[in-house]
C-alpha cells in the first residue's frame, strides 16, 4: 500500500487532515477518530489517483524528452513493502490507521522524523525518481521558539542593571570631583600663603628676616639709602619752581626740598650759572646732573610739572587741603579773591595753581617756594599709596614725561612719599643759600648730610671726582682760574662762595682717607704744593674741598 494513502499524511492531497483535540500528559496532540468510509470507495479512489498520477508523469517524461528506448531503472518489488514496514498500513477492515512494529534488530531504531510542512511556493526539482521525497531536518525550527519569546523581567532586569551602572558612575564622578576640589583647595591655600609671606618679606614684617633688629631705623651716622627726584615747575609766563621729592628708604621718612632759582650749579661747558638759567638753557637732564654735583647726591630722574598739569592733577585726586598764609587776588580786577587766607582750605586745581604760583610785590622767593610745597604736600596727602593706582593717576594726566622717569616708575615714586605723607612722616624744607648762591657749612650740614642721605656719596665708575673750591684770596679771578683748570683735568667744579677772610697758603682737604690720592691729583692740577693736602672735613657736596689762598696764582 502507498504512503499517500496514510490518512494522516501532509503529503497526501485527498486524505482529510485531522484535527488536534487536546495534549495528553507528556504534551504530544491527540487527533480525532478518522471517520468510517467505504473501503471500496476509498480503493477506488486510491487507483484512480494512482493512474492518474503515472499518466502525468509519462507525459512529464515525454515533454521533456523521454527515451521510451532508453535503459530504465530495474524495478524493486520490494520497495514498496519496506515503505510500508517503514509507515505501517491501514487496516481495510477496521478503517484505521496501524503503525507498524519495528521487527527487533542489532541496529537501534530510527528516530522518526518530525512532519515537514510543505513550503506554499515550491520550486521545481527534477528529480531521477517521481514523488522522491526530500531530506528533513533533525530539529524543526519550532522547537526552539521559546528563544525568541520576550521575558516578562527581561524588562525589569535591563531597568536594575542600568540603575546599578548609572549609580556607581555616579559615586565615582562624585568621588572624582570630591578630590579635585580637594587639590584645588589646597592649591589655593598655598598660594594664599606663599603671597602673604612674600608680601610679609617684601615690607619687611618677617622677624628675623627685615633686618629691622639688627639694624636700627635710622642711622644718622652710617650710609643711608634715598630715592631723590627732581620736579620743575612751569609757568604760563615762563618762571620756574624747582623742588626736591626725597624718600629715605633707611629712616622712613620723606621731604620735599625747596630749591631756589638762585642756587649757584655748573652748566653743561663747566661755568657757574644759577639754577634758574640751568632750567631754561641746559633742560632738564644738565640741570638734573648740575644738582647732582651740588648737592652731592644722585637724583633719580626729572618730572616737568606745568600748571595745566599741576591743575589736573589735583582735580584727580579731588582737591587739596592747605593752611593758606594770604588771599591770592583774581587776574581780573574787583573780583573776590582766587584763595582765602585761613587755615584747612580746600583747593580746587585752579585754586591750587593760582596759590602754588602767587608772589605778591616785593616778597622774597622763599615764600612763593613754601606755598609751593604746601601744595605739593597736600597732593600726596591725597594721591593713592599703592603703585597701581598712583601709576594710573600719572597715566591719566597724559603727560609726555621725560625719558629719565617713565610712568611707571613715577608712579611707584609718588606712591612711597604718599604713604609717607598719610603716616604723618613727610616733612618741607627749604635750602638756604648765600646772596653769591653758593652753600654754606651750616646749610650743608642741616640740609645735604641730613636730609639727603646722611653723607657725600662716592661717585660711580667713571663719575668725575666733585671738586668744592672757596676763595680765600681776596680777589675774584681765582674761582675763575681754578674752575678752568679743573674742567679741563675732567673733574666737576662745585663753586663754595667767598670765605669770610683772607688766607696766605691754600689747603686741600679730603674726609676720607681713600681720598688721599685723588687730593693730591688735585693739588697737582691747580699747581699747589702736595704739602697743601692734609685730612679734614671735606663739604658735603663735594669730595675735595680746595680753599686758595694767596700763593694761587691767577692767570
């Protein structure tokens, strides 16, 4: 019997599928009864498929270029027996379906195979035997569906694993930025310290470390370290004011120094001319040099203060309070007066020039000088003390300054005398000359040694070697004579005036011995006798001091 005719094969297109009805307890399906037939009928039915099937495959063979001579394949009686011992077979009698008992064998049995669905669009195939069937599979794909099937907690277990990663990425980048700000913590703090101590350092507070213990604050005696500026005031009508801005670094204090207009200096050719001249002829580096000799000190660098300047200044630090000592009058005729007389006047930058610059009729230069200072006093009483700030103070006036004293550096100048100033330790002094201009002992002594730095100091590589001479001869050719004789040894001829009286011999003398050598050059230059050069007290502003006497010969 045929395979096809299986009730419940797929493969057969006439036998009636069967219907699932339910699993039994190993989860296999159980199918419904196969209804009663007539045998007869089905047999019928049978053959006739059967011819009807092996006419259309004769006429496939044909279509397709069958050989009715060609050598056909033996035929196997046998064949359709093991296919049925293999399927089993239907039971005519009892219209049902009997599997057939594998007959017991040394070979295990075959493991039969699952039902293979045939697929709704099959290609073509020839094959060498009609109705050959294909191999299956082992395992159908359906056994392995529950792979595909979506877990209910798959969802919940994703949702956990993502909160427990986000979560300890979330403590370590808290851990991480705890540890930077900690690094940043402490990095701060030690900056903090190192710019206290160096601060601390830099003013000196450190004990032990500013040397104030150890060397006393001021030191009269010993040399003492200045920071000396020069300031030139300029008038509209061409006069000139000139002071001294003084910051001793060694005492802490600070002075204004007025200087007259009739201040005997050296111009640039070596003759004696007053400072006055010097402002206007040699400008300000002759006459900052010409100070320099004079005084016996070092100035730093000169700063040209015309009036308009003078007025924006004090407008920036938003005016000045002065004791004023007399009213100064309005340029125009019946109007009330610039600047009243009295004591904490507060001056406006007009108000201030106008005071600053006012000489009433007949009054001496030394009280134009004062208000001067007065003025000067009250603006560093006003600028800021920090370096900064007076910098940008100076920077706003948009002034061309001179190349000896650039901005900055005026700025940090202005900024030491203003605290000086605030501390209540900035005082005004005025130098005292002779009618001649020249310096007496006395005016060296209070103002040079004192005031400037405590003694001459020594010149620097190169320097020319200041020379002071006094005439003491009586006769007013012999400063000439030795001013032309030491200019043209390269020295720097500072005029000492007239002595009071007459001497017979000449002396040079030096303060210091290391002095003693370049006295003698000295005395050899003017002609005098090496005998003249003894030690002594040399001037303040002069390294040698020669008096000639009456054995100087003038030419």
């Amino acid at each position: 019997m045929n395979d096809r005719q299986h009730p419940y094969d797929p493969y057969d297109p006439y036998a009636q599928q069967p219907e699932i009805i339910g699993y039994d307890a190993y989860g296999q399906p159980v199918y419904q009864q196969a209804q009663q037939y007539d045998t007869q009928q089905y047999d019928t039915q049978q053959y006739d498929a059967q011819q009807y099937d092996t006419q259309q495959y004769g006429a496939q063979q044909q279509g397709y270029g069958y050989d009715p001579y060609a050598q056909q394949p033996p035929y196997d009686p046998y064949a359709q027996q093991q296919e049925q011992q293999q399927y089993g077979y239907v039971d005519t009698a009892q219209q049902q379906w009997i599997p057939q008992q594998a007959a017991p064998a040394s070979d295990p049995a075959p493991v039969p195979e699952p039902a293979h669905v045939p697929d709704p669009d099959p290609e073509p195939q020839v094959d060498s035997v009609p109705q050959q069937r294909r191999p299956t599979p082992e395992y159908a794909t359906e056994q392995f569906s529950f792979v595909e099937e979506p877990d209910e907690n798959s969802e919940d277990v994703i949702d956990w694993l993502k909160f427990t990663e986000s979560r300890t990425e979330r403590r370590e980048e808290a851990r991480r930025r705890g540890r930077n700000r900690v690094v940043a913590l402490v990095a701060a703090v030690a900056l903090v310290v190192a710019g206290g101590v160096g601060y601390l350092w830099y003013a000196g507070m450190l004990p032990g470390l500013s040397g104030k213990e150890d060397t006393p604050p001021a030191a009269a005696g010993g040399p003492q370290k200045r920071d000396v500026i020069v300031v030139h005031l300029h008038t509209r009508e061409g006069a000139t004011s000139t002071a001294l801005l003084v910051d001793n670094v060694t005492t802490k204090q600070g002075t204004t120094v007025l200087l007259p207009n009739s201040l005997a200096v050296a111009s640039d050719d070596g003759t004696t001319t007053t400072l006055g001249k010097s402002v206007d002829d040699d400008g300000s580096a002759g006459t900052r040099e010409a100070l320099g000799s004079v005084l016996g000190t070092k100035i730093g660098g000169s700063w040209r203060l015309d009036t308009p300047y003078l007025e924006n200044l004090v407008e920036l630090v938003g005016n000045v309070e002065v004791d004023t000592d007399t009213d100064v009058p309005d340029s125009k005729k019946g109007a009330s007066p610039v600047v009243r007389q009295g004591k904490g006047q507060t001056l406006s930058g007009r108000m201030a020039v106008a005071y600053a610059t006012y000489r009433a009729p007949g009054e001496a230069e030394a009280e134009q000088l004062r208000r001067f200072g007065q003025v000067m006093q009250g603006v560093l009483k006003k600028i800021s003390d920090d370096p900064q700030a007076a910098t940008t103070t100076v920077r706003s006036l948009a002034q061309i300054l001179d190349p000896s004293l650039p901005e900055k550096d005026l700025g940090a100048s202005l900024a030491k005398l203003a605290g000086h100033a605030k501390a209540g330790d900035h005082r005004t002094a005025q130098l005292p000359v002779q009618p001649d201009g020249t310096l007496s002992d006395s005016d060296a002594e209070s103002v040079v040694k004192d005031i400037l730095g405590g003694s001459v100091s020594s010149p620097e590589q190169g320097a020319a070697v200041r020379v002071g001479v006094r005439n003491a001869q009586g006769t007013t050719g012999a400063t000439e004579t030795a001013r032309i004789d030491l200019v043209n040894g390269g020295y720097a001829f500072v005029d000492a005036g007239q002595a009071a009286s007459v001497v017979t011999s000449s002396q040079v003398s030096y303060g210091d011995a290391a002095k003693r050598a370049t006295a003698e050059e000295v005395a050899k230059t003017l002609g005098l006798p090496t005998g003249a050069v003894r030690k002594g007290k040399a001037a303040a502003n002069a390294d040698v001091t020669v008096v000639l006497g009456q054995d100087f010969k003038v030419e």
